[in-house]
C-alpha cells in the first residue's frame, strides 16, 4: 500500500524535533504566529487521536475505491491521494502523522507565508506539500523557488500566475536541485492543476470551465517549467453537504466532463489524462465514486481549525 493511505492505530512515543528558524510573516500573514522554540514536541495523546483519525479516512477511502466498478474509467490507476489539509494547525501535527509509523507525506496549505515557514521549520526531506489556497499573483515567484519539498500548486487559474509560478520554479532550479520535491517519475517539473469554478458563485475562485482548455493549453505550451497535472475544483458548500456515494454531486460531474472536454481538446490521453482533484471532508466518498484521484481532508483529521489570529506554525 502506497504511503498515501498507510493504515495503523499504534501512537507514538513523545519526541522532540530540532528546528530552524522560520523567516518573518509578510504583512498579509503577519497573524500567524513564526515564533520559534529550538525544540518542537508532540504529544502522546495529540498524536493518537491525529493517527486514529488519519487511519479513519484512510479506510473509507480504501472502501470507498473498493465499490467503484473495477474497469476504468470510474476506477483510478492509482490509489486514491490523500492529501491532509493541515492550515493553521502546528507543525507538530504534521510531524505527528510523518513520522513513523503512519509516514504520511501529501500535506495541504492554504496560506504562502504560513507553508513558507512550515517547510522551514519541519525538518523532513519527504513530505509532498501542496499549495491549495487562493493564490495571489505577487506570491507566486515566491511560493515556487522557495517552498522546500513543494509538490503541485492546485489553484492555477490565470495565464498571468501560470507564468510567474514557471518564472520561480526557473529560479529554483538555479539556485538549489529540485530532488527534494520528489518527482519519482523523473519528471523536475512542477505540477500544477488548473482550478476550475465549477459552481458559478462569483467568491470562489477558478477558470469558467468553457474557458478551462485555453489555460491548460497555455501551460502546456507556454510554461516549460511547469507539468499540468490535473484539475481542481471547490464546489458549492451547499452541494458539498448533499453530497453522498450513491447522490452525485454538481460540482463533480462539471469537473469531470470539463476534464474530458480539455483531455479531447488537447489529445491527452494514457499517461498525459488529466487528474481530477475533488472532494473534502464532507464529500470526499461522493467524489471518489465520481472519479476523483485525490482527496483533500483536512478538519476531519486535525479536528476544528483556530482563528488565524490564534494559529500557530509552532
């Protein structure tokens, strides 16, 4: 079983953890707390109920794929992603879940400044970070040459931040190698999934799904630097909540033929079909019957978030 959906219960014993300093909070982020202790703990009973919860949605994902019909397309090729959303809680819990034994390595941001100093201060070579949150063209450059172990940015929806996210990663490969970001198919791009607004409401961000194979396009031929992995999408809250197995979601089905509309647009097909990237703590098993490749939960594993003024990064 992939690491993505490793399965125990056994809590860890307590450790501490040597860290490095974080740099200073931009001043959109300045409420999120960079302080910096030299040694990071994690506690006993933090980290059993954080595992005992990981190995929860692990399984209903794993039975979740298990129903699907066994010929493609509705089955994935691959296991189910689980990405765990830890914005705003500590990084103590994000090791608490690396470290052994459940070695998890797909975790989620919402915030540049807060998965800066995260990426930082966690001392893990492994661990899969991606950037889910809206994204700001002037953070761009900034989250693709700095960000340690940086795997795929999900919420690409402009030409404009397509290529100053293709600019960064230009920079980061001159400055350091990227072998910390973990490109097994031996792929040094980086990822990057287009978000689509697959519900219309004008607060949420994404591409008009009829406008979604001129962006990738322009990826794919414009930006070297970067691999288009798939497409996201946050879906309306009130269908997220409607959402079961057997009751289909709006917001999937329109991620789902946008995706075969842009894959036939394009000609992508085999290894080069685009992913699909939907489904969250209320819906994730709605979304994997509809063809989801990745999951991205996060309250359901580390339990309500904090106020950001009150967050924490250590």
């Amino acid at each position: 079983m992939s690491a993505d959906t490793t399965t125990t219960t056994t809590p860890p014993p307590a450790t501490t953890t040597t860290t490095t300093n974080p740099a200073p909070p931009s001043q959109q982020e300045e409420s999120i707390s960079s302080s910096s202790p030299s040694e990071m703990s994690i506690s006993p009973s933090r980290a059993a109920t954080l595992i005992s919860n990981l190995t929860s949605v692990t399984t209903r994902i794993i039975a979740a794929t298990a129903s699907l019909d066994p010929a493609p397309p509705t089955h994935p090729k691959n296991p189910i992603r689980l990405v765990a959303v830890s914005k705003l809680k500590p990084a103590s819990d994000i090791l608490a879940l690396h470290n052994p034994p459940t070695l998890h390595v797909h975790f989620g941001e919402n915030y540049v400044q807060e998965l800066l100093e995260k990426s930082r201060v966690i001392p893990a070579e492994n661990i899969r970070w991606h950037f889910i949150g809206g994204l700001q063209s002037n953070k761009c450059v900034t989250l693709a040459r700095d960000v340690k172990g940086l795997w795929a940015v999900e919420s690409v929806d402009t030409e404009k931040k397509a290529t100053l996210l293709d600019k960064g990663w230009g920079e980061r490969e001159r400055g350091e190698s990227n072998s910390s970001s973990h490109h097994d198919d031996g792929d040094d791009r980086l990822r990057v999934f287009v978000q689509v607004n697959t519900s219309g409401e004008e607060s949420k961000a994404g591409v008009d799904p009829a406008q979604t194979a001129k962006l990738c396009a322009f990826i794919r031929e414009k930006c070297p630097r970067l691999k288009l992995q798939g497409l996201m999408t946050i879906g309306a809250i009130a269908r997220s909540k409607a959402t079961t197995s057997e009751a289909g979601n709006e917001d999937f089905v329109c991620l789902r033929n946008t995706r075969d509309t842009v894959c036939k647009e394009l000609g992508l097909e085999g290894d080069e079909e685009l992913e699909l990237s939907m489904g969250m703590s209320e819906d994730f098993e709605g979304a994997i019957a509809m063809g989801s490749n990745e999951v991205r939960v996060g309250s359901t594993i580390f339990g309500e978030r904090p106020p950001k003024a009150q967050a924490k990064v250590v």
